[in-house]
C-alpha cells in the first residue's frame, strides 16, 4: 500500500502582508513568462495574494489547505480575459511556496 504523503507547512507567519507582496510579485513574473504577458496577470496575482494573506493571517499553515482555498476562491474570479483557470493559479502558487521552501517538486521526490 503506498504511504500518504506527508503534509507540507510553512513557518508561522511572521509578516503575512511581506509574504502576499512577495507571492504577488512572484506570480506576476510566473505567469507573464508562462505565456504572455497580459493585463489580467496583475488583478489575478493581486486576488490569490489578498486570498493568501487573509489565510495566513488565520492561522494556516498547511501548503494543501492554502492551495485548496485559492482554488475555491478564485472560482468566483473572470479569467475570460486569461489564459489561466484557478487551477493553474493554485498549482503555481504551491510551486512557488514549494520552491522558497527548497522542496523539489520533481519526480515525488
């Protein structure tokens, strides 16, 4: 039977409103350079940091559950001005915490 995988959390936050300005920033590069660069890349990478800090400022931890809330909540967001979908936000969003984690996201490893 394979084994679960174990969860993965950041530390506490000590400055939520630093770490949503460095997701947004980070975003915004992800996704201009992804596919283009276009207008509505600023307004998503806004609302998954407004939805990050807010859950960061809560109590959350736990990568899943962060990545679970952007997913829900940018449900509600227009991406008919994008190439994108709140599924392709939350997965970048993990990576790019993955990655300030130095957790390699290759292979399963």
């Amino acid at each position: 039977m394979a084994e679960p995988i174990p969860p993965v959390t950041l530390p506490p936050a000590e400055n939520a409103q630093q770490e949503g300005k460095w997701l947004r920033d980070a975003l915004v590069y992800w996704l201009d350079h992804e596919f283009l660069p276009e207008p509505a890349n600023q307004d998503i990478a806004d609302r998954a940091s407004q939805i990050f800090v807010r859950q960061r400022l809560e109590g959350e931890n736990d990568v899943g559950s962060l990545v679970i809330a952007i997913v829900t909540e940018m449900q509600a967001f227009d991406f008919r001005e994008s190439f994108y979908s709140e599924f392709a936000i939350a997965n970048a969003v993990s990576d790019l915490l993955l990655d300030s984690l130095g957790i390699d996201r290759c292979c399963g490893n």
